[in-house]
C-alpha cells in the first residue's frame, strides 16, 4: 500500500525521521516536500542527519503569505495526491503545508491521519492554531502525543478518532542520542535561545526589550538564529549584547549537542520546550501561553513575557528540581505503525 507522508518545515523533518524509517519496512512510502522550508541548514541536512531517504517530490512552493503559501501548496497536493491514489496521507503538527496536506487530502477523501493532534494554544491570532484545529477535524485518525491533548479532543467531539500515541519526538532525541553520546561538554555555561515566533520577532520593539533583558544576566547565551528573525535583525539594525552569541540554524546533531550541554533553555518554539523537557533543562518560554501545558505543571517549563521589566531576575531564579514524570511516552513510532496497522485493518 502506498503511504504517502507531507511535511515542509524544520519541525516536521524532526518529527517525519524516526516514523519514516519503520514504516518503511510495512508499506511503500512517498515523501511529498512542499518546500516551505528550504535553506540547506533548515531542510536537507535534517534529511541527512535523520537519515531520511530524500523527497521523493519537493513542489517548491517557498515563502509567501499564509493565504498565498497555503493556496500553493494545497493545489500542488491536491494534483500529486490524485495520480498517487495513496491508501493513507500522513500529516504532522500545525504548519501551513500541515493544512494544505489535510485539506487536500480530506476533500480528496484518501484516509488522512494528523500526528501531533489535539493540541491547543486557545489563542486563534497564531496562525499554527488555526492550523491544528481543521488539521483535526478534517483527519481520519488522531495520534495525540498527551492526555491533554486527547482531553482536548473530546471536548471537541472527536474521541472517536483520538488515539494516545506519545509524542514522536521522544524518538527523535533518542535517534541522534548515539551521535552526541561522546561529545565533549562546553565547559562554559551558557543558555540556549531560540526565537522565531511572528508575535514575538516580527516587531524588532520587542526583540530590542527582549535583548535589553538578556544582557542583565550575568551568563552568556548562544543564539541559533531562525531564518524569519534573521531578516528582522538584518533590516533593523538591531544591536546585540556582547552576552549574546548569534550563529547559523544548526542540525539537528549540532542543536542537540548544544542542548545538553546548556545550563537553560530561552525559546518560544514548540518543540524545544518538550526536548528540554525530555533532556532535564529549565525553559523559560517566552510566550503567554503554550500548547505543552503538562510541562508548566511539572514545574520545569516558565511561562513570561518578553517585555517584562523583571525577566533577567526570572530566568536567572528559575531551577526547578522536581522530579520529572514521563509525559510523551517511549518508542513512539512503533506504536504508531501498530495503530496504522490496525486503522488499515479495518477501514
Ligand atoms: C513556520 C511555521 C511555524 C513553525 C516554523 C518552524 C507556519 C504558519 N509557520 O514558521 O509553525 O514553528 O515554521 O521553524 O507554517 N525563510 C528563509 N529560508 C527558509 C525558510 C524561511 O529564509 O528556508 C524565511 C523567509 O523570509 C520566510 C520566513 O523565513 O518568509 C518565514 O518562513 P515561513 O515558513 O513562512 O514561516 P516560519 O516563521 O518559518
Ligand atoms: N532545532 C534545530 N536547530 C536549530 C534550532 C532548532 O535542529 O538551530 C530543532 C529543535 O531541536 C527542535 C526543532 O528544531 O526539535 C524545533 O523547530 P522550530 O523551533 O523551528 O519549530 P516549532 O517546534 O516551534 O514548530
């Protein structure tokens, strides 16, 4: 049977890696890129480093604006799903090429599955929001990777398709973890910040009282720079504190690696906040809320605000020591190949 899985951004590539290679060895895959992301450092060296066969399709469909970029995609999809006639279509997370994939494919009516279903900021003016709520109601099954989110899709009527699978992640950080196992640790400490959020960069206000903040704590920070805040620091003229060090994406191994050897996380990603979690690293998020709420109940995940005036004290004040629960399971791909089996087995 021919699966066929779309993905097109950093995160999704993370996600696709541990998934792709086990399905593989039950079904004949086929890897549509849409080419939302496309740099070298923010698309083929995951494809590398995950050791994920190359797309078989890349539409090459680039930046643009949400209706523009979705609009693209989701014709482009559409055409390439109707001479494929795939058995399953599998979509992962909240991006736009995530949406476009289930729009066209649902209206297609090829059995959709969404991966990372059931998530929730409750704040519609992020565009991954909305993302993730048709992404659900328009899919056939629904792997949840937590029991808030499975809590999440009941309430919307949706138990039915919802299935608890852990979150695929967990599988990723253990994939690279024999590639860092020898790493030599950075002996200076330092914390970690990645940044990339429309709401948060996309107004260099707020990246200069986020700088402001940072060059109060006394500890160096490293800074992989996102290509979206790098446009903004390069047509600003932001200046940035000596305390921060700005450097390129990395790769997922590089990223990893600077991960564990980090005294804290600063982000506003989503998927940082699980693999600091996961990794045993304090994160402070600079957002006013987040999907990962199990996290901030754990006690090692710190909502706040970039603009406020006493964030240097609360980064700096923050080490949790609570013992941390397993919250996204473990060999999370093969219960999911288990659960396509079974969706298979009786569609
Ligand atoms: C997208 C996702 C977001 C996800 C993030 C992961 C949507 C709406 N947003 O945000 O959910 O968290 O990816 O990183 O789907 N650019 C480059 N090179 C690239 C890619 C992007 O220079 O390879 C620049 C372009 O100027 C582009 C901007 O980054 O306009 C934003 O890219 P886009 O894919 O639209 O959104 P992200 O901010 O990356
Ligand atoms: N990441 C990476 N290199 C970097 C920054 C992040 O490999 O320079 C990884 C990080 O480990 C995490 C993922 O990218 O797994 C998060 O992606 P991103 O923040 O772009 O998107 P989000 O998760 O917020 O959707």
């Amino acid at each position: 049977m021919k699966v066929v899985s779309i993905v097109g951004a950093r995160p999704q590539f993370i996600k696709l890696g541990p998934l792709s290679r086990l399905l593989r060895e039950s079904f004949e895959e086929i890897i549509i890129h849409t080419g939302q992301h496309y740099d070298h450092e923010m698309s083929d060296l995951f494809f590398d480093q995950l050791e994920i066969p190359k797309p078989d399709i890349n539409l090459g469909v680039g930046s643009g604006l949400q209706g523009a970029q979705t609009g693209d995609m989701l014709e482009k999809i559409e055409n390439k799903l109707m001479s494929i006639e795939p058995g399953l279509v599998l979509t992962f997370g909240d991006t736009n090429s995530t949406l476009a994939a289930c729009l066209a494919s649902s209206k297609l009516q090829f059995p959709t599955l969404h991966i990372e279903a059931g998530l929730r900021s409750f704040n519609k003016t992020m565009p991954e929001e909305i993302n993730r709520v048709v992404a659900d109601h328009t899919s056939d099954l629904l792997f949840a990777p937590t029991k808030e989110a499975v809590r999440n899709l009941e309430n919307e009527g949706l138990t039915e398709k919802a299935v608890l699978t852990g979150d695929i992640m967990v599988d990723s950080v253990e994939f690279v973890q024999s590639k860092i196992d020898n790493h030599n640790a950075n002996e200076n400490p330092y914390a970690l910040l990645t940044m990339h959020r429309p709401y948060n960069v996309d107004n260099p206000e707020n990246l200069k009282n986020l700088f402001r903040s940072l060059k109060e704590l006394s500890t160096s920070i490293i800074f992989p720079v996102h290509p979206r805040t790098r446009n903004i620091l390069n047509s600003n003229n932001i200046d940035v504190p000596d305390n921060i060090e700005l450097i390129e994406p990395q790769g997922y191994i590089e990223f990893q690696k600077l991960l564990r050897s980090c005294s804290r996380v600063i982000t506003d990603s989503g998927g940082l906040q699980k693999e600091a979690f996961i990794t045993g690293k304090p994160c402070i998020t600079l957002r006013p809320e987040t999907e990962w709420v199990e996290t901030v109940e754990a006690g090692w995940n710190l909502l706040a605000d970039l603009s406020d005036p006493n964030l240097a004290d609360k980064i700096k004040s923050f080490n949790p020591e609570e013992e941390r629960p397993d919250l996204y399971g473990k060999n999370v791909a093969e219960v999911m190949v288990a659960e396509i089996k079974k969706f298979i087995s009786q569609s």
